[in-house]
C-alpha cells in the first residue's frame, strides 16, 4: 500500500486528471489532542477503494458542516457538541473564505491512501473549543469544490476540558 502525504504533493509533476463520477473512498480519522492545550487536530487517512485511479485537488480545502448547505472542500468536518442527552451540530461562529489558487490534480491509485491534518479548533473563539464533550466526522470529496457527504468517516468522541483559572 502507498502513502502519499500532502505535504510531498506539490514537489512532484502531476499530470492533470479530473475525477469520475465511480469513485469511492474508505475515510479514517483519529485526533491527536494534547491535554496541556486546547488544539484539536484532526488526522484523516483516505483510501482509494475504486476500481481505477482517481483525481484529487493537489490544494486540498476544509471546510465546516453548517446548517445549511453553503459549506464545500475535500474535507467536510461536522463538529457536535453533547448538550443534555444529545448530541448538535456545533459549527464555528465565522465562516472560511478561502483563498483559491490553480487548480492541479494527482493521481490516487487503487488502495493508496492520501494523509493530511488540520487543527479543526482553530475557527472558533480564540483558536480554541469551549469545554464540554464532542464528537466529530469528516467526509471527503476528490474535488474541493463538492459539498458531497458521501464519504463519510467515523465518529470520534473527544472532551475538553475545563480551562484552570490559576
């Protein structure tokens, strides 16, 4: 199995491939969170379980799960916090806009799998989460301007703890 991660991407030629309608993804995510600090990054393994190579956005764009349908990227994460004895949609309080550069595309062959991270707290009040307990997915698309959720990962359950006032 190769591993491609993005930040080798940009230093190889690609040839420029758009992406077909037959792709499928198997997408894991996992958290690394230090409990010193606040940030919580995510860390999101895409496999290519299609039956051919498939095109992805060499600058690949996250983006959050709101409300309504205004979010795209090839990475859509959807934050909940627990509030009572259920689980709601908690998406940061501003929106990303995005600065888009030229669009280029690498290859992702079958069972490759593409590796990126992002500090999904830094959007929100002062680059950090409000405590309290959370759950978090993310779904991936091969082009960053898809708002699909097809391709959805797992749910991982995080807290954050109380901030110590002394």
């Amino acid at each position: 199995m190769k591993v491609l991660l993005c930040s080798f991407l940009s230093a190889g030629i690609f040839l420029l491939y758009k992406p077909s309608l037959k792709e499928k993804f198997s997408v894991n995510l996992r958290l690394k969170q230090s409990a010193e600090s606040n940030p919580v990054v995510a860390i999101v393994e895409v496999k290519n379980i299609s039956d051919g190579p498939v095109g992805i956005s060499e600058n690949t764009m996250w983006d959050y799960k709101w409300a309504y349908p205004y979010y795209m990227g090839n990475y859509i994460v959807e934050i909940q916090k627990k509030e009572k004895d259920t689980f709601q949609l908690f998406p940061p309080r501003a929106d990303i806009d995005w600065v888009y550069s030229e669009e280029g595309w690498i290859k992702l062959y079958p069972n490759e799998v593409l590796i990126d991270s992002m500090d999904i707290s830094f959007f929100y009040s002062q680059h950090k989460l409000p405590e309290g307990d959370y759950r978090v997915r993310v779904a991936f698309n091969a082009d960053r301007l898809s708002h699909s959720l097809e391709n959805l990962s797992n749910w991982v359950n995080f807290t954050v703890p109380p901030v110590d006032k002394y």
